[in-house]
C-alpha cells in the first residue's frame, strides 16, 4: 500500500510543479517513447533472466502493493510455532514430531500458524531440518552448516528481484537517451518546416530523456530497494528457524531455543521477551485444555 502512495506523491509532485510552471500534460504524452523505453526494458530483462525470470519479477512488483509480509506479528506466530513444535518434543519425545515433519501441510500442529504455513521456504526449512535432527547422527556443527548451505541458496534466489531491478534502474537513462536521440533523428528530418513542427519533435525528444530518468529513480530504483528489504526480512525469517533448531538439536530449552531466534530479528520487528513469552504460555494453556477435551 505504501508502494502505491508514494508513487501517487511522486507523480503527483512532478506533474502539478510542471503544470504550476505552464507546461501542458499532453505534451508528455509521446506513446513511441513509452515503446521504445519500456520494450527495450522488458527485452533486457528476458535477456538477462529468460521470460520466466521477467513474469517472476512482475509478480514480485505486484505484491509489493500487499506490503511487506513480515511484520512483528509474523515473527512472534514463527516464534510461537516453534516453541509449540520443540516443547512437544519434550513432553512426548522426538519421534512425535516424526509424522508432523513428513507432511507439515497437514499437520494439526502446524495448521495453527497460517503464515509459516504460507512461506513455503520456511516451512521446507523447518521441516526438512527437523527430519535430520530426528534421524540422529548430525552434530550441531554440521547441521548448523547444512542449513547455512540452505540459506545462502536462497539468499542468492532472493536477490534476483531486487538485482534486477536495480540494473534496470541503471539502465533507463541510457534507454531514454536511445529514444531521445531517435527523436532527434526525426526532428532533422523535419528541419526546414514550420517552426511549430520542429519545437514539437525536439520537445518529443526531451521526453525520452525525461521518461528514462524519471523511471530510474521514482520507479525502478525504489521498487529495487522495497524488494531488496522484503528479501532481507525473509533471510532473518529463515534465520530465525536456523537458530532455534540447532539450539534444539543441542538439548536447550524450548524458550531458550526461541530467544535464540528472537534475538536474530532486527529492533523494528522483534518482539520483545514478554511478549514472545505470553504467546508460548498462551499457546501452552491453549494446548493443554485441548488435551483436556479430548482426554474427555
């Protein structure tokens, strides 16, 4: 959403200065410029990311409109799974968590927290480490290695988007240039004309240039750095589960385990310690009295 509201601010600034200063909006409306532009653009990115990669990136410019979906909320339900996940291990043994690990999309302990659900990275993380831990035979270092393998593959995938974007970013002025020297291309051909001709052609020109500025830094530039912050916010996501299961696997208790998560999520999202601790007995309250009913 903020996505959308601060394009509106940008439009809206360098449109009513211009028309405040006399200039007419029709004349911005040169539809070959906006061809030239955003074709070479979007043949640049199938260049150098296949169609695939050009569809992935226009998906992911899209669900920028959705906001950011890791919010403290997030972190605190992920810290919450985890400590519902972990403490189950300690009343019922490990091998308890066997049947929730091999299919967690229709787990009953996992179908309590929607967003982990959601985030299939994370849920494949969660579940295919604790496969390992439960299998036996990894020590923490190895394991701790193993999931660093895991993330730095997905880290590498995450930035996709937002590198991508950023090179377009860099590379609009130069398309705006293309399209400007081609307008004046067709300006010299009208040179001899009527001078009314001519303005209009160079003023037609101008636009290219204007166009290829004003959609690398209001446009592409920002959306590189709302997605680069999404992926950055994802890796903490997936670091989270990296701390708290090999804390896990290393015999802490299920709260310490979580603090070691908690405290990888950066001051803005973080929950704070009794709030991640309200939720787990919350969460441990909710469990028992279920227990209860079914025992019943």
């Amino acid at each position: 959403m903020f996505v959308l509201v601060g394009f509106v601010i940008v439009f809206v600034s360098i449109l009513l200065g211009y028309t405040l200063h006399g200039g007419k909006v029709a004349a911005l409306m040169q539809y070959t410029e906006f061809i030239i532009i955003g074709g070479s653009a979007f043949g640049s990115v199938v260049i150098g990311s296949s169609f695939k990669g050009a569809v992935e990136l226009i998906k992911a410019v899209l669900s920028l409109i959705k906001g950011n979906p890791y919010t403290r909320a997030t972190f605190l339900e992920l810290l919450t799974a985890m400590y519902d996940v972990f403490s189950l291990a300690r009343t019922e043994g490990i091998l308890a968590l066997e049947r929730h690990a091999e299919n967690p999309h229709e787990s009953e302990l996992f179908e309590k927290y929607p967003a982990l659900l959601a985030n299939h990275h994370a849920t494949d993380l969660f579940a295919d480490t604790l496969k390992i831990v439960i299998m036996g035979g990894v020590n923490i270092y190895d394991l701790s290695e193993m999931i660093d393998i895991d993330l730095e593959t997905r880290r590498h995938e995450a930035m996709t988007v937002p590198t991508t974007l950023t090179n377009l970013a860099d590379s609009m002025p130069g398309f705006g240039i293309v399209a400007a020297v081609l307008g004046v291309v067709i300006t010299m051909q009208a040179v001899g004309g009527p001078p009314e001709q001519v303005g209009q052609k160079v003023a037609g020109a101008l636009v290219g240039t204007f166009l290829g500025v004003l959609l690398a830094y209001g446009i592409f530039a920002p959306l590189a750095r709302a997605t680069e912050r999404i992926a950055s916010c994802e890796m903490q996501f997936l670091a989270c589960i990296k701390n708290a299961i090999v804390a896990f696997a290393r015999g802490d208790a299920p709260l310490i385990c979580v603090e070691f998560a908690r405290r990888n999520i950066e001051p803005e999202l973080r929950p704070s310690f009794s709030e991640m601790e309200d939720a787990c007995r919350k969460r441990k309250k909710a469990d028992s009295a279920e227990q209860m009913d079914q025992a019943a």
